[in-house]
C-alpha cells in the first residue's frame, strides 16, 4: 500500500518514524566519534605515563606544535576525557530513549496497518 492510500494519522506516524530514525543514526555517530576520541587520548596518556617528567612535550594548537609541560598536558587530557565521557553518557541516554521512542511507534503503526493489508 502506497503512503499516499494512508490516513494522515498514520501518514504522519510513519514521518515522525523515519524522523526517529535518523536521529538515532546521527546520536549513534556522534557517540562513535567521541568514543574514537577518548580512545585516542588514552593513547596518548599511556605514551605521556611512561615518559620522564623532564621529556619534552609538544601538543597541538590548530595547526602548530608548541613545546608544553608533560603535567600540564596530562591534565589537560584527563579534563577533555571526562568532558567526553559525561557526553557518551548524554548520547547512550538519548539513544535509549529515541529507541524506546521508536519500539512505541512501530507498534502503534504496525497495529493501524494490520487492518488496511
């Protein structure tokens, strides 16, 4: 049945779904993004914990490099980590709830399409 022979209701539920849908895909992106980057800086502190605190440290600002302090950047690093994880925890809350969003909606549009097949 094409969407066009549907109730408008219905019409709009299935809008509001695929709407839903898209959302998750871009929550579940940028959950991904922001992970990848938490991952990159463990990485970069395991490096800066085995180094010496009088090695030379270099971090980047656009696009130079400028000679740091190892402590200073290690800081700086565990203070954008847990700026990340406070996100990831933000987007896994929003992916939950557009999901329990969605199951509602499927079921709701799946019980009015039973009596129009």
């Amino acid at each position: 049945m094409s969407e066009a022979k549907l109730p408008a209701q219905l019409q709009e539920q299935v809008r509001r779904l695929q709407q839903l849908q898209q959302t998750l895909q871009v929550v579940v992106s940028q959950r991904q993004q922001l992970e990848i980057e938490s991952s990159e800086i463990d990485q970069a502190l395991g490096e800066l914990e085995k180094m010496d605190d009088k090695a030379l440290v270099y971090k980047s600002i656009g696009s130079l490099l400028v000679k740091s302090e190892r402590q200073k950047v290690i800081g700086e690093l565990k203070e954008r980590k847990e700026l990340l994880n406070t996100r990831i925890s933000v987007l896994t809350r929003q992916r939950s709830r557009v999901e329990e969003r969605m199951k509602g909606l499927q079921k709701i549009v799946q019980e009015r399409l039973k009596p129009l097949t």
